[in-house]
C-alpha cells in the first residue's frame, strides 16, 4: 500500500463491502477449529474480517510483495500472528498438501486467474464437502458456472450485493479524492497509478452495471468431476 493508495483511502472506501463478507461468512455452518485459505488477500480486508468473525487459522496468498508486507505489519499490531498468516506465492504454484483447507475464500481474485487452472487446485486444496466462497461479479459468476460445476462445485447460497454500491460506495468518492489529488501527483512517479485509478472509475461510470457483484458460497461435491477423471 502506498502513499497514492492511502491517500485515496483504498482500503477505508473497500471496507464498506465487508458488510457482505459478515453476511456470507454467516451462511457457512459453523466449524470446528477450520483451516481458512484467503487466496489473493492483498492487504487483508477480509481476511481482518474473517479474524473478527470466527476463531479459524487463516492463512493469506499473494504475490503483491508491498501488499502483504502492510498486512503483515497489521497482523502483528492486531496481535494476530499466532493464527494469521501470509504467504508470497501464486494459487498456482503453492505447495500445499491435498484437502488442506475447511474454506476457500476469495474477494476479486479469480477472474485475474487462469481458470481452468484455478479451479483444479481450489478443488485440490478443499477438503471433501468443503467450502468455496468467491466474492465476484455476477456476470464472472455466470460465465464461469459451468467450469465450476465440472469441477464439482455446487452452489448451496449466495450474497447479492445492492446494485449500484461499487459506485455510490467506493467510484464516486475515489472520483471526488482523485479531483483533489491530480495536480499533487500529476508529475510524480504514481502519476500512471493515478491515471488508472481514473481510467477504472470512467469505465464504471459509463456502465455501473459492470460491477454487480456478489458472494457466491459453493461446496465441493464428493466423487470424481470430469476434470479429475481425464
Ligand atoms: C482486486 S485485488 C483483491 C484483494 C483483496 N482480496 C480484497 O478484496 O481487498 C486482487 C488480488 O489478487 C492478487 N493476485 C493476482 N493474481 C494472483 C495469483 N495468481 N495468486 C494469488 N494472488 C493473486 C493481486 O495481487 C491482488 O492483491
């Protein structure tokens, strides 16, 4: 997270959609001592949440070095570290053993990711009957259902999210702070950070209904899928 980011007040204006993420943690059954995989954590918004809702060790991926070095940071301020952990690597080349997990949780991380490929190792780390819950747009969701039924995940509920939040919540203010910090940054070396901070809420603005999002909470169906059978 850097000086443009907090400046922006990123993660203060994402933090308004943890109210989603309480909802849809609150559909899973409750669970023993879990094993929780926040795949994509980046600076750790809902893996903070998740902390805050339960007593599970979870543990956070990524490959944003400078993202996971804040949340590491956090971690041990929030006196954490005993059941908080981060790990710098890809979903795809991690080296967890099979059936690992309780629970996948991912929020905008999938659809950056092959897959194909994600989706074969999301079904390698989940223990049978485990969970998967992606926080992604609808539209992400509907492409992407077939692939997820062949890899045998089976929607059993979902969080929609209120239409048009993305931009009431979190556009239409970062439109107001990037007003205010143009000219602070225009020769600087975030100028480019900022010009895609500006590129993303014009591409949202003419069409809010891009960033319809919501939870969807799969579990992994027991038997071989089709993928595991080739
Ligand atoms: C849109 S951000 C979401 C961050 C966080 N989940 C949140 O909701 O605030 C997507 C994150 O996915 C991470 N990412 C991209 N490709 C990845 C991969 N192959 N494996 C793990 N993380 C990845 C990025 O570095 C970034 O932090």
């Amino acid at each position: 997270v850097n000086d443009l980011e907090r400046e922006l007040n990123i993660q203060g204006l994402r933090a308004a959609f943890l109210r989603y993420t309480r909802e849809a943690f609150e559909k899973l059954p409750a669970m023993e001592q879990a094993k929780i995989l926040d795949i994509g954590c980046g600076a750790g918004a809902s893996m903070f949440e998740l902390a805050r809702l339960c007593s599970a060790e979870i543990l956070g991926i990524d490959i944003d070095r400078n993202a996971l070095a804040t949340l590491e940071a956090g971690i041990s301020d929030a006196g954490l570290s005993d059941r908080l952990k981060v790990v710098e690597c890809s979903l795809l080349a991690v080296d967890f053993s099979d059936e690992t997990f309780d629970v996948l949780w991912e929020e905008g991380t999938l659809h950056i990711i092959d897959t194909e490929r994600a989706l074969a190792e999301c079904r390698r780390l989940l223990k049978p009957g485990g969970y998967l819950v992606v926080a992604e747009t609808i539209g992400w969701f509907e492409t992407t259902q077939p692939a997820l039924s062949a890899h045998g995940f089976e929607l059993v509920d979902s969080v929609l999210w209120a239409e048009g939040c993305w931009w009431t919540e979190y556009y239409s203010p970062l439109e107001q702070r990037l007003r205010g910090l143009r000219d602070k940054y225009r020769d600087s070396k975030e100028a480019a950070a900022l010009k895609r901070y500006e590129d993303e809420v014009a591409m949202v603005k003419k069409d809010p209904s891009l960033t319809n999002c919501g939870h969807f909470i799969m579990q992994k169906t027991p038997g071989r899928t089709s993928t595991e059978a080739d």
